[in-house]
C-alpha cells in the first residue's frame, strides 16, 4: 500500500505558518497590553490573562500525563514570570527527573500540550462549529452550500466564546524550548529502531499496517492546525487594529526590536 504524502506536507506546511503566526500574535498581543497599561509588569499581566484558557490546558496537559506515565510531579503554576533573557514564562509544572524516566516519558510530557491542544481544537470544530458540513460545502465548490455552512457556524451559540477558546488554546498549545528538551535522545532512538527494523526485514510489512492509521492522524493534525491558522488570522487583523487605533488616540506606539516608530509619537520598546 502506498502512502500518501498530501497529509504529511498539508500538517508540515500548517505547522510552520502557525509557528509564524503565533510568534507575531504573542509579540503583538503583548505589545497591545503594554501599549494600553503603559506599566510593564501590568501588560504581562493581562497578556497573560488573554491566554489563561490556553495556559492552563498546555500546563495540565503536562501534568496528566506526567501522572499517567507514574512520574512525580512538584509545583503547578500559571502565574507569569519574566525570565532572564526577557521573554516571558506563563506557567510550568514541576516533575522529578528521575534515573529511570527516560527520553520516552519525558518527550510524551513535553508533548501532551500539543496533543491535548489538537484534540481539543477537534472536538470545538467538529461538536461545536460542526465543520464537517463546511468542509463538504468547500469541496463542493458551491457558493450557496458555502454561504448556508458559514451561516450555520457564525449562528453557533456562544460563538464568540468559543473562537476565544480555540484562540487561546492554538496559542499556547506549541512545546515550549524546555519540553522539547529530551526530543532529541528521542529521536535518534526512534531512526535506531527504525534502522534495525529495516535491516531485519519488518519494517516493510509494519508500514503496510501503520499506512492507513498515519494518513488519518496527519490529516486530523492538518485540519486542526489550519484552524488554528484561520482563527489566528482573525485575531490578528482584530489585534493589528486594536494597536492601530490606540495608537493614534495616545500618540504612542510600540517598538518591537529594531523597528522605528513614525516621527510625532513616543516610542514604548518591546
């Protein structure tokens, strides 16, 4: 059987423009803060506020399954704190790094946030926006089906509420640098497993198996990324306007890195 590739680049591809927009929608979000508050400390505040949904899961999701996997866990935080090199810690949870954990326990910890993200995005799309019916009407390229299924998930109760929740949970949902931390042994674990299967032979038959199983989860992982990617869009043109119009109102605008703000207004440095 053999395996399609379309899932694989759609998921590849989705990842990376997602990664690009979450780091524009967390430097701009808190840039927003600041430029409303004015006081530092207070716009990590409610920057941080913004995406507390998102936090609490991504830090849950870490603990569940640091649980699961019998790890002992420490403190749980979700409370901001700045780091040394400037950026921005929005919470952790504290497990033991014992002897016996491993790069394979301690990758599934590290990578709980994006799974539970991803399936949570899931549910809200498929048990909530019922994007089952605007996927068909998309695929069949009617302008009335497209126009009837935008219809029905704008007329979702709570909507507004909802997309917040799948906001907050796309944006915080990404392994942070320290849960990442033990992929590496991981996957060169995984390249030695594979290797040796090859070489004994199995790998083809076990890849006949998995073909079927691994078209349908990189395609899920698509279609949740490319809502993700959607609902970020949304906020960010909502975000891009907000510091617009603040902006002019206070005279002041943002500086983020190296950029210059436009000559009659005062300057606040990301």
């Amino acid at each position: 059987m053999s395996f399609d590739l379309m899932p694989v680049i759609w998921t590849a591809v989705s990842v990376l423009v997602l990664l690009l927009l979450q780091r524009w929608i967390h430097t701009h979000l808190h840039g927003l803060s600041l430029l409303i508050t004015g006081r530092p400390q207070l716009a990590v505040v409610i920057y941080a506020i913004v995406l507390l949904p998102g936090v609490f899961l991504h830090e849950l999701s870490h603990w569940l399954t640091a649980t699961l996997l019998g790890v002992r866990t420490g403190r749980f935080s979700i409370i901001p704190q700045r780091q040394p090199d400037g950026s921005i810690q929005l919470g952790y949870v504290e497990y033991y790094r014992g002897a016996t954990l491993g790069a394979f326990r301690e990758s599934l910890i590290g990578g709980a946030p994006l799974i539970m993200g991803t399936a949570v995005i899931l549910l809200i799309g498929f048990r909530i926006f019922g994007i089952t019916e605007l996927a068909v009407a998309i695929q069949s390229g009617q302008v009335d089906a497209l126009t009837l299924a935008l219809g029905d998930v704008f007329r979702t109760p709570d909507f507004l509420v909802w997309l917040y929740l799948l906001f907050a949970v796309s944006n915080a949902m990404m392994p942070s640098r320290s849960d990442r931390r033990a992929w590496p042994a991981f996957f060169v674990t995984m390249l030695i497993l594979i290797g040796l299967l090859y070489v004994l032979g199995i790998l083809n038959v076990l890849m006949n198996d998995l073909v079927g199983p691994l078209t349908t989860v990189f395609g899920y992982l698509g279609l949740a990324f490319s809502m993700a990617i959607g609902v970020d869009l949304v906020f960010m043109g909502f975000i891009a306007l907000l510091e617009e119009i603040i902006s002019r109102i206070k005279g002041v605008r943002v500086v983020y890195g190296s950029a210059e703000a436009p000559p009659g207004t005062d300057n606040l440095t990301m």
